[in-house]
C-alpha cells in the first residue's frame, strides 16, 4: 500500500474517531487497518498514535503529521477536481447523501435518468434523516432542507420551502374550522420529530393579512420521524400538520387535506432546499448532478402544483 493511501487511513481512524468506524467506511478487516497504520509508524520512524483498548490519542509527531495530511488530502483533491473539470462528460464515483424522503421522492428519478445518460457514472446514495458529517463521511454533495447550520461547507439553493398547515376532511368534520391562530393551537397535532430536528412551532401573523408575526406552540400526543408516516397520520384524522409542499407527493385535493389559515402569514425566513459540499470548485460529476436535480424540481417546484392557489396563501 502506497504511503499516500496510509496516510488517507491514517487521516480517517483520526477523524471517524475509531479504528472500526474508519475500516467500515473503506471496507476493510479492522485488523488490516490496524497494520496499515503500524507500517506507516515504521516507515515514517515515529509513533502516530497513543493507543489503549479502547480509544487513541494522537502523540505530538501525530498532530503534526496529521496537519500536513490534511494540507495534502485537500491539494490531492483540488488536483483531482481541476483533471475533472477538463472531462467532456461526467464519470467516476458521487457520493450522495439526503434525507429519506427527499431522497426517495426527488432524488432516485434523477439518479435513475443520470446512469442511463452517463454510464461511467457509479453513485453511492446514503438515506438518513439525520445529518451526516459530509467531510469526514466523505460525501461529495448532501441534500439539506430547512435552516443551514453555520460552517464552512458550500451551500447551493435549489429550490425555496413552501410551509403549509394541513388536516384532513374527516378532522375538520369532527374539531371544526379553526379560524385564529390560537383556536388552531388547542387542537391535536402531528408533529416531525428527528434527533435535534422537532416542527412543533409554527411562526404566524396575529391577524389575517397581518404584518405581526409570532410564534405558536403546537400541542400533540403524537410525534413522528417519517414524513410519509406524517402524512398519512394527517389523512387519518389524528391531527393537523405544518408541511413543506414538497411532502406531498399527489395533488391536495386527491389526499383529502385541506390546508388551514391561508390568510395568515406564514414565516419561512432562512429555510430553503440546499445541495451542499465541501469545496467551492466542484467536480463536472458534481455540479451536472446538481443542475439535473435542479432540471427535474423545476423553477418553481413542481410540487406547487399540489396545492392549486399556493401562490395567494399564507401572506
């Protein structure tokens, strides 16, 4: 094994933060690893790592050294990155990381119709509603929705959000129509909840057409990490919903939803749909993938189309 791959290893077991974490991420025995790191040690004639049963620290050499992989990793890529972008057509590996749902309902048509145009294309797709570190996962783009963090990664907007409150037919037969704010608030409600990710306030202007936002509490019994689950417990009758109109995947007036206090604004200040990744320069792979998930959303969103009149809502 080449000393620059070492390295690469060497880099990784330091960042995932464990021996096991760094061998699954390049599908290797946790014992191969472990002698590679040990080859690097003898071959460069220093310790890199203090090592215990059960964790590591890294030895004052090890920092060190540590510091320059990281200076030589990122040049490795800008190399990479300036040879792609010479390419006539994208190839290679695209690491690819999305919530579920956004991933399944917008991203897989696109992948789908990007490996038949570009068939030296291979994609790697991790589905997960909680974040990943794209540096240290070693993604190439993430797909984010909602309010980004700060950091030093590249964000790209693709598409704004689009918040809608919603219930079913059945519960407005049964609650009524709330007509404030507050008489919506003492109803039941369903709520996404994720990790460190819970919609359970909704920013609204007292009044209708009003210029006098505030935040409300959401009260309910049932909270959910699935936006398909959310959505089906909303037709069920179990609670009203705030929603992005990118979760619905039919027409509202087929799901028997009816949106709620459209005549009162509703903030989506900061929240948006991002394509993410971690240096400025993209690859031609990565930047043809981002405008073909761009082509396929459209400008605006397909999805507005779900809610006929979306337009004059919620102002």
């Amino acid at each position: 094994m080449s000393l620059t791959k070492q390295l690469a290893l060497f880099l990784d077991v330091v960042q995932q933060g464990s021996f096991t974490k760094a061998a699954t991420l390049h599908d290797m025995d946790n014992s191969l690893l472990s002698k590679q790191i040990k080859k690097l040690e003898t071959e460069l004639g220093v310790q890199l790592l203090n090592r215990s049963t059960r964790s590591f620290s890294l030895t004052s050499a090890g920092e060190e050294i540590l510091e320059q992989t990281q200076n030589l990793m990122e040049t490795l890529t800008q190399i990479q990155n300036i040879a792609d972008s010479y390419q006539s057509e994208p190839k290679g590996i695209i690491r690819i990381s999305s919530a579920i749902y956004f991933g399944q309902q917008y991203l897989q048509p696109v992948i789908a119709k990007f490996m038949t145009l570009y068939p030296n294309v291979k994609v790697t797709l991790s589905l997960d509603d909680k974040r990943t570190d794209i540096i240290s996962d070693h993604f190439d783009v993430a797909f984010r929705v909602g309010k980004l963090a700060e950091s030093n990664l590249i964000a790209k907007k693709i598409a704004k959000t689009h918040f809608a409150i919603v219930a079913s037919e059945s519960f407005i037969e049964q609650h009524g129509m709330p007509q404030t704010p507050e008489e919506l608030i003492q109803l039941p409600a369903v709520i996404y909840s994720n990790g460190n990710v819970s919609l359970d306030q909704m920013c609204l202007t007292e009044a209708p057409h009003g210029e006098q936002y505030k935040m409300y509490k959401m009260r309910g019994n049932y909270k959910v990490s699935d936006v398909r689950t959310l959505i089906e417990a909303v037709k069920s009758g179990l609670g009203y919903s705030l929603i992005d109109l990118f979760n619905l995947d039919e027409p509202i007036t087929q799901s028997q939803l009816v949106p709620l206090l459209t005549n009162h604004g509703l903030s989506t200040v900061d929240t948006g749909i991002y394509a993410v990744y971690p240096h400025r320069k993209q690859t031609l792979l990565v930047s043809e993938f981002i405008k073909a998930v761009q082509e396929h959303i459209g400008t605006p969103p397909f999805w507005l189309d779900h809610m006929p009149g979306y337009k004059n809502m919620y102002k």
